[in-house]
C-alpha cells in the first residue's frame, strides 16, 4: 500500500458527527429508563454526582490558598529583667475585670481548680490586672526560657507578698 491509500483507510475510519450523538442519546435514554423504573437509584446517582463535584470544588478552593501568607501573631513573652518593674496583665483575657493568678511554685498554675469560692478568694492569689510587681526571680520550664516569673506585689493590700505568675502575663 501507498501512503495515499493509508491516508485514505485512515480518513474512512473516523468516527462522523454522528456516532458521538448516537451514544449520548443512548446514555440519555439508559438514564430516563432508570428514573423510570428505579427513581431512588437515580437520585441517589445524581445526589452522589454533585456531592462529588461539590467536594472537587472545596478542593481546589483550599489548594489555590492565599498568595500573601500572613503570620497570625499572639501575646509574646518580653525580654524580663530582675529588678525590674512591670504590671500584670492577662495575656489571654479580654475582660478587664480578669485576674492573674499567683502561685505558691511554678509549674502548678494550670493545676488548680477554680471553682472553689475559697480559692478565689486566698491571700493573694488573684490580683488584678495592672497591678504592679517588681520581678523577683525567672525560672525556664517546658522548654521555654523563663516560663514563669517570681513577683512581689508593690501596690495594694497585698504590698510585699510574692508569687509566681506566668511570665507572658508580666508586661
């Protein structure tokens, strides 16, 4: 055979305009047939179809991300000097009536229960914010250099008493 007989068998063997809409009609006509007959089948295919499609979308949503990449920033521990006088401030209350609790040894500030009335009420241990306190002692913990600081109040009923506080609520 020549290649002008190739190119020919080659032509003659496409598929027409034809052939393409012959099998979507077909597929139509299956899909109809099966409302028909089936109605739950159908819906639940044409449920499970979109429920795809709205997930490939949420997908692709969450892939393009955001091209300015911002860092969310939160209270940061200061450089502390002992010596030095601060305030206590609440890193992670908005309230302005929230205290900062004091304890007697670092490391036990997120052991106590709170829902003692005599506990919120012991010698010293809630002070509020803006109080302020000169900075006794560091102390590292859990990795993270000076974690908690030794304060004595300066002001105030409790003038002269110590505790340790967390020091990101040392401002």
């Amino acid at each position: 055979m020549s290649n002008e007989e190739n190119e020919n068998q080659t032509v003659e063997n496409t598929a027409t305009p034809e052939v393409p809409k012959r099998v979507a009609d077909n597929i139509l006509s299956n899909l109809m047939d099966l409302k028909d007959k089936n109605p739950k089948v159908f819906l639940g295919a044409v449920g499970g179809v979109a429920l795809l499609i709205i997930i490939i979308i949420i997908i692709i949503i969450m892939m393009m991300g955001g091209g300015d990449s911002k860092t969310v920033s939160g209270p940061v521990i200061k450089n502390l000097v002992v010596g030095q006088q601060y305030v206590l401030k609440s890193a992670n209350a908005y309230d302005k009536d929230a205290t900062v609790r004091l304890v007697a040894v670092p490391g036990t500030i997120a052991a106590y229960d709170d829902t003692e009335e005599a506990d919120r009420n012991g010698a010293c241990q809630h002070m509020p914010q803006g109080t302020a306190v000169t900075i006794l002692e560091l102390q590292d913990a859990y990795g993270k250099k000076n974690a908690y600081s030794k304060v004595q109040i300066e002001e105030g009923e409790c003038k002269g008493n110590s505790g340790w506080a967390l020091s990101i609520d040392v401002q």
